[in-house]
C-alpha cells in the first residue's frame, strides 16, 4: 500500500489485528521489564480478592502491543523509508484486562497530514477489544509519522 491509499482512507476503517493472548507469563515480564511488580499484575491470590476477581494486565501493556496489532491492520506501506511513533492525543484504560485473555485493535484513519518536510503524520483512532466483553480495554488516538523513501 502506498501512503496515498491510506490517505484516501481517512475517516473510514482500516482493519483489525489478530488476537493476542495477554498470559500471566507476558504480565509478569512486563512487570519486571517495567519494574511495576504492584500485586494486581503479579499476585494472583492477592489480586482474587479484590475487583478484579483476579491478575489484570498493565494498562501500559495493553498500549504497548498497539505497534503490532497495527502491522496486522494496516497493510505494509511500501513507498515509507521509516515510521516512528509520534505520540497520542487521547488515551483511556477504559475495562481492565484479565490475564489470559485475548485482545485485538480496531483501527480507523482519523486524518492524514502532509507536513512541509514531506513526513506524513497519521492519527489513528483504536480500540482495543476484549474477546467476549462489551467494552473495550482501551480507546485512544494515536499518532504514527511516516518518513517517505526519496
């Protein structure tokens, strides 16, 4: 796909990622890469007796698997020399994760903006689905900027 596809396809659905498992073992690993060890992650028998009824994954996990459910959503851009992350406009945790359960992003194109310096900033709205419930795990904006190959 070329970046002027995908700025034809603002304001309408891109696509959705496959379902990633969110286990107690990639929980636990993202507390300790992230240093946040707070029971609710990592303490099943604390955490059974609270809300939660059980483990519930980072909030920032959640957003940190937003890179690759996108690769999944969006088909590779051929004519882009490289892509960061700009940053988001909104985010909200909005239902928490239990762990072991699976997750997938539903991705639209909000807007495409070609900057003076040829870079495409993209904004992104997301949802990030939990198989079997109503409401989602999160809801954000996101920004991507494409640099395009000369």
């Amino acid at each position: 796909m070329k970046l002027e596809t995908l700025a034809g396809l603002q304001g309408q659905k891109l696509g959705l990622s496959r379902w990633i498992t969110v286990g107690q073992d990639r929980i636990d690993q993202f507390a300790e890469v992230t240093e946040d060890r707070q029971f609710i992650h990592v303490d099943p028998i604390a955490a059974k007796a609270t809300g939660f009824g059980g483990t519930i994954a980072h909030g920032f996990l959640t957003l940190s698997l937003l890179s690759a459910m996108l690769e999944d959503a969006q088909a590779q851009l051929d004519d882009v020399a490289s892509s960061v992350n700009y940053g988001f406009d909104k985010i909200r945790f909005v239902t928490p994760v239990p762990a072991g359960a699976d997750i997938r992003g539903n991705f639209s194109v909000v807007d495409v903006q070609t900057r003076g310096d040829g870079t495409v900033l993209v904004k992104y709205a997301v949802s990030v689905e939990i198989r079997g419930q109503e409401r989602p795990a999160l809801v954000a904006e996101w920004l991507g900027l494409y640099v395009p190959k000369k």
